[in-house]
C-alpha cells in the first residue's frame, strides 16, 4: 500500500544513495584487471550466488506468470544494465555517468505516464525538476570536473537509465504483493545459468592466470555485487512497494552527493557552489517525497 515516505523511508532512500553512490568507483576498480563484459557478468553470477538460497526457499511464492514478469523486470533492471554502465565506465569519466545517471527518475516519470496509468502532481513534478537542476550544478559547475568527448557511451547510460524507469514501473504496476527479497533472488537467479556460461566464454579462468590484479579486482567486483547489486535491489523493491517508484527513483539525484561527501573525507574541500547543489538537491527530493 502506497504511502507519504516516512521516516524509515527516508533513511532507506539515503542508504541506497550511500550504496549506489559508491558502485562506480568500485566498477572501476573491477575494470582494472577484467574486461567490461567479465566485469558486469561476474557481478551477475555473484549477486546470483549470493541470493541463491532465498530464491530456492521463495521459487514457490509466486505462479509462472509473475516468474515471467520477475524475469522482465530483473532483465531491465539488473542484468542488462550491468553490461551497459561497466561498457561505458571504460570510456567516460565519473562526472558524466552521474549526471546522465540522473535521468533515471525522469524515464520513470515519462514511461510512468504514457504506459503505466500514473500520476504525478505538479508539486512532485517541480520536485524531480528542483533535484536535476542540482545534480547538474554539483557535477559540472566545477573546475575539477573534466568530461569527456565519448558522447556514444554516454548513451550507454542513457539506455541504462530508460531500463531503469522501465523497471521500476514494472514493479509498481504488475508485482504488487511479491516480497522485494522474492523478486530480487529470482530475477538474478533465473539469469545465473545463461550469465555463467558467458562468463566463461569470455576467457575469465585466463584472466585470472595471467593478471596478478585479478584477484585484487574479484574483490571490488564481489562488494558491488552483494551490496550495490543485491542488498540495494531489495532496497529499492521495497522503497518502490511502499512509496512510488519516482520517490526511489530519486535516489539518483542523492549519489552524486555521495562522491562529494567521499571526496571531502579524502581531503577535498567543499566550494559555494557544491552547498548550492546540495540544497536544491534536497529540497527536490523532498518535494517528490510530499
């Protein structure tokens, strides 16, 4: 049942940015020894593993037809994002797949709209609008922020995101009543077969031979998988359940605060414009939240 966020919300909404906000530095340390496509198929297989006894204890909690719909939304939501952000992370800085991270909330709102019966009021609407302005200040109004010319893997993302807002409606509309650790064991785990036979097509026991890094990297890529991948789907499952999938959408906008804060605990300090970001982030999110 749908709900004004709470205060356990609000605090699951800025775990889940803590979270997710700190999986492409990880994605990064993963791409050190590993190919892209290794990288986002071990990432499967492991979050996979991970959750394989919750899927063998809930496989008979739903009927085929909602196994169907589970295997649709973890498709769009988990697996083949994985592929695109890791492909894209190869050529284009942090920066930008943060902020192109952030249309996320915007195709769940879009496609929302247009295919799934929803509705948004306006005070949400300015509230979405409020938190990209800030995303935007916060990552490029800032001299230490480079981009990058790979504007064709910048679309990488931009699918990713679309796949996203796909996802979240999918679970709002067609999955109401299935528990988020039932959804998410079984749409990683409905994909671990095909996802581990592609990994070892891709040459992974060579790479591991061959690259003194490579365990070193199974090591930053295992971390995303159980939390980035695992704990934060069930996170949001569970946020989209019980508020609006534009409210857990929403964290998006909260990650690159995230970097900010990790960069500022490494010694960076924080400019005006960094506050003002800040604010309007803030403040956007909780008008989505009202």
């Amino acid at each position: 049942m749908n709900h004004k966020p709470r205060l356990f919300d609000w605090l699951m909404l800025l775990l889940l940015a803590l979270i997710w906000g700190s999986s492409f530095i990880l994605m990064k340390k993963g791409l050190v020894a590993f190919r892209a496509e290794q990288v986002a198929a071990l990432r499967i297989v492991i979050t996979a593993l991970s959750l394989l006894p919750f899927a063998i204890l809930r496989w008979n909690e739903v009927d085929f037809s909602k196994k169907k719909t589970i295997l649709i939304q973890g498709m769009f939501g988990n697996f083949i994002p994985a592929f695109l952000f890791t492909a894209a992370q190869v050529h284009i800085d942090s920066s930008q797949a943060g902020i192109l991270n952030s249309l996320s909330p915007v195709w769940v709102f879009v496609l929302g709209i247009f295919f799934f019966q929803s509705s948004y009021s306006p005070i949400k609407i300015v509230g979405m609008a409020v938190a990209f302005v800030g995303s935007v200040v916060l990552i490029l109004l800032q001299p230490s922020h480079g981009t990058t010319s790979n504007a064709v893997y910048g679309l990488l993302i931009v699918v990713a995101t679309f796949c996203y807002g796909l996802s979240a409606n999918l679970l709002k509309a067609n999955l109401k009543g299935v528990r988020p650790i039932t959804i998410t064991s079984i749409s990683f785990n409905i994909v671990l077969i095909p996802a581990a036979i592609f990994l070892y097509s891709t040459g992974i026991i060579e790479t591991f031979n061959a690259n003194p890094d490579a365990l070193t990297s199974l090591l930053y890529v295992a971390t995303l998988a159980v939390f980035s991948s695992a704990i934060a789907s069930i996170i949001f499952n569970k946020l989209v359940h019980s508020t609006s999938a534009l409210f857990a959408a929403s964290v998006t906008y909260l990650m690159p605060i995230v970097a900010l804060s990790w960069g500022f605990l490494a010694g960076e300090t924080l400019s005006p414009v960094d506050f003002i970001g800040m604010a309007l982030i803030f403040f956007g999110v909780y008008l989505v939240g009202k």
